[in-house]
C-alpha cells in the first residue's frame, strides 16, 4: 500500500489479538486529539456513535507501526443502537489504522459508514 497511489482506512479485527489489544491500550492511556459524536435517526431505529482519534505515535507497540507502511492515525468508534421496534439495544467498539493525517474524527466517521461499519 505505501507504493501506491491510494489511501487506506482498515478495519482492526478482535481477532487479531496483539494488534487489537495495542490499540485498544493506546486508547486507555492517552486522551484523544480530537472526538466527535453523531447521531443518526431512521425507522424506528437510532444509532449514536462515540468517534475518537490519536496518531499513530502513541501506540507504545512500535512493532504495529514498524509494520502497517506510513501508518499515521489510529480511529476507535464505539456505536450504540436503539432499535424501538424491537425493543433491543447493541452496543460496539470498533477500531481502525489510517495513513491519512485528517486531523478531524468527521472524515473518518464518514468513510467507516460508507464501509457499512
């Protein structure tokens, strides 16, 4: 990808233990550089989401830097969802990797929704 002339947004699976857990605790450790929250109402359903974001550099695993090419900023979504027709709440944490240096956590709330996350 760091060839290339694109862009990348990729989402951290739980999966992936060490890379998720890394960035999860950079999240615990540091207070984000810039936060936003969305709300979003359709069909009996509401959806808010807590969108956060730090740079890359204060991930204390400099393997996951050293590995993911021009890696500059590390976005966390957590979303929540009120269904009233179902009577039912969820509840999620998402994390992603970016190489975009957008400092503002709208663009990046933008582009995870357009990925359907």
């Amino acid at each position: 990808m760091g060839d290339h002339a694109g862009h990348y947004l990729l989402a951290v699976k739980w999966n992936k233990k060490g890379f998720f857990k890394g960035i999860a605790d950079a999240f615990r450790t540091n207070p984000p550089t810039d936060t936003a929250r969305f709300e979003d109402v359709d069909h009996g359903r509401m959806e808010e989401r807590q969108c956060a974001i730090l740079p890359a550099s204060r991930l204390a695993d400099i393997g996951i830097r050293q590995h993911w090419s021009n890696l500059i900023a590390i976005i966390r979504i957590e979303s929540k969802v009120y269904n009233n027709r179902a009577e039912e709440n969820k509840a999620s944490m998402r994390y992603y990797i970016s190489d975009e240096s957008f400092p503002r956590m709208g663009y990046y709330n933008m582009l995870a929704r357009a990925l359907g996350h």
